[in-house]
C-alpha cells in the first residue's frame, strides 16, 4: 500500500478535496476504527499523525495493514496532558479526531474508574491540548450513540434529546459530550478551533478483534473452532460498516474549515437502513457467507440497552451523509474480509484498501445519480 493513493482511481469528493494536503491528528490510529482513518486520509493525500497506546489486541488491523509506514505515530496515553500536548505542538496539526477511549460496555463494569479516566479526562487533556495550538481549525470528537437516556421507546434518538447513560461506558461518553460542550462554548473566539462531536455505534468491519464484540466474537468462534455466548440475541442495533462512520468523520472535519460553519455542534451517524436487524440476523448473514460457528446464550448478562436506534437526518440533510451499503451488503464486505484474511494474513493492507475502493466507487456514484 505505500506509495498507492485512491485518488489515482477515483476523482476526489469535495470532503476529501478539503482534507487533501491538510495536517491531521488521529488519537486511537492504532485501534480498529482509527486504523481505517487512517488509511482514508493517507489514500487522498492528507499529512497524518497519530497519538494512542500500542495495539492492544493480537492480531490487530494497525500491525496487519502496516500502518506504521502512512502515520507519524506517538505512542502515549490520552491521561497525560503534558505528553498530549507535546505531540500535538509537535505535530502542528490542522484537524484533530479523537477517538481514544475505553470503548466496551462490559469492560466498563470491570474497570469504571480508569472507563471515565480514559473517557472524560482523556478528552479534557486533548481539548487543552487543542486549546494551546494555535494551527488546529476543526476538531471532531467521538463519542457514541449510548449518550442518550434509553427509555427502551420504538422511535429513533434526536441530538436534542436528554442524555445519561445506566453503564459506566454510556455515563462516561455522555460526561464527554458535557466536556466538549464546554470547551466549545467557554473559548469561543474566532481564532478558536471549531469542534463538533458525531455520535454513531455498533461499526462492524474487518480486523476488529476486540474482545466482547458480537462480530470479533464470531470471528474467534470460527477460526478456533470455539463456542459463540450470545448476551441478547434479540436485540436491536444501529449496524453499520465502519467506512460509514470514517466518512461521517471525515466529512464533519472538512466542514468545520468552512468560515461560517453550522457544523460545531453534535451529529448523530446512524444507519440508513429502515430495516430493523437483530443480533440475530447479522449472525445468520454471517453464516451464510463464511461459516456458522456453535452458539449458546449467556445466563445472567449484565444490563446493556436492548433497543436503540439514532435519527441521522440532520447529518443526511447538512452534510449530504449517506453512506452506499445497507446492512446485509456490510455483514457481506465485513465476512469477505475476515475471510480473505485469514487466508492470507499478509494481504491485509491489500483487502483494506480494495473494500476502501468499493466502498469510495459506489458512494461516488450515489453522490452523483
């Protein structure tokens, strides 16, 4: 992959066009969803850096794809202000997307304390770290679409409802968001970097290997000949590839350059799908196209929202966010991944940057029926 950009196959949409050349900063490039980022902005020719922990899971999408190679990288923890702000004032960058976080609802019960370190002060440390470098302009912060107080209701969640959260990852996203709030508020200048915060969940996609996720779950399952637990089979979740929230991200940090944005403000990032698609289904999905492993059901999970959806028509409608694949063409992509890579293990970088195609071709051409 080094040396290869997607813009030598595909004319550059107006989002990429303003990223292009821009300086941007990745907190969490060596996780799942940074990774991906990651490989987008270098593909159309932005300047990235990095700042997380090592790759905490093995294998890992960071390691596989060779991402060392496309992102100035700094290994550190989000919990120190001052190693934040050295790399930030190191690297000069022009956008910043933070997504370091304690990122699991059950790990949250296991480890609250450093759940809301991670989450609340992690973020206070990035957005001071922005607020003493004078060359950021757009910030994005991600947060999750557990910030909403789940009343369990059939209709989708609007950025103007109430916040909460039961668990201490939902509570702890949901302080976020009262952090972020803040710093825009409090050092509003016009000198000021802009900053919004997207809120999306349940990503799927190859070469996440998270623990306590259903897909990396699946995953494991079927290559080590294991046992799938499933906590709530029935559930309902907003699925989606994690290409829809890369370009979500990605579309939010160019708008934020404009000069009289709208876009400093929260963004839901939800599935356009009106289908309803349960654990259930997408386990079913993935079967068909890989393999179905033996499953059984946990006997006293821990609480976790059964049903929640997001309505994502201010981000369909401001910023023109729709992302290509339904639901069933996502479990599709993510299973063809896994597959071709365990096949393979070395191809990874080849397989991200071909689904980043297909996936770059068929918005492409949605943009401009």
């Amino acid at each position: 992959m080094p040396g290869f950009r997607l813009m030598d196959r595909l004319t550059p949409l107006p989002f990429e066009a303003t990223l292009r050349g821009k300086r941007v900063m990745v907190t969490g490039h060596t996780g799942f969803t940074g990774s991906w980022v990651c490989t987008w902005l270098h593909e159309i020719g932005a300047t990235v850096g990095g700042f997380a922990l090592a790759p905490v899971t093995t294998p890992s999408l960071y390691v596989a794809a060779g991402m060392d190679t496309l992102v100035d990288s700094v290994i550190g923890d989000v919990r120190d202000l001052a190693a934040v702000r050295s790399a930030m004032d190191a690297f000069r960058p022009d956008a910043v997307l933070h997504l370091a976080a304690q990122p699991l609802v059950r790990a949250s019960y296991a480890q609250p304390v450093e759940t809301f370190d991670i989450n609340v002060m992690g973020t206070v440390n990035v957005l001071e770290a922005v607020r003493h470098c004078p060359s950021v302009r757009s910030v994005v912060c991600v947060t999750t679409d557990k910030v909403y107080r789940n009343n369990e209701w059939e209709w989708p969640y609007r950025e103007n409802d109430p916040l909460g959260g039961k668990d201490p990852y939902s509570a702890s996203k949901s302080a976020a968001e009262m952090v972020i709030d803040s710093y825009r508020l409090s050092f509003a200048h016009k000198d000021a970097a802009r900053i919004a915060t997207a809120r999306g969940g349940n990503i799927i996609g190859g070469g996440d290997w998270s623990d306590d996720r259903l897909v990396p779950d699946f995953v494991r399952a079927v290559t080590q000949n294991g046992k799938l637990t499933l906590r709530y089979p029935d559930a309902t979740r907003p699925w989606q590839h994690v290409l829809a929230l890369a370009q979500g991200y990605l579309m939010l940090l160019a708008a934020l350059f404009e000069e009289d944005t709208k876009a400093a403000r929260a963004w839901n990032l939800g599935p356009h799908d009106s289908r309803e698609h349960s654990v259930r289904d997408v386990l079913t999905l993935m079967s068909a196209e890989w393999r179905a492993p033996s499953m059984d059901l946990m006997d006293s999970p821990l609480s976790e929202a059964r049903a929640l959806a997001l309505d994502s028509s201010l981000a369909a409608n401001a910023l023109g966010w729709n992302p290509p694949w339904d639901t069933a063409r996502v479990v599709t992509e993510t299973a063809h991944w896994y597959r071709e890579y365990y096949r393979d293990p070395s191809a990874a970088a080849a397989i991200t940057s071909d689904q980043l195609a297909r996936w770059r071709t068929d918005l492409s051409h949605a943009t401009h029926r």
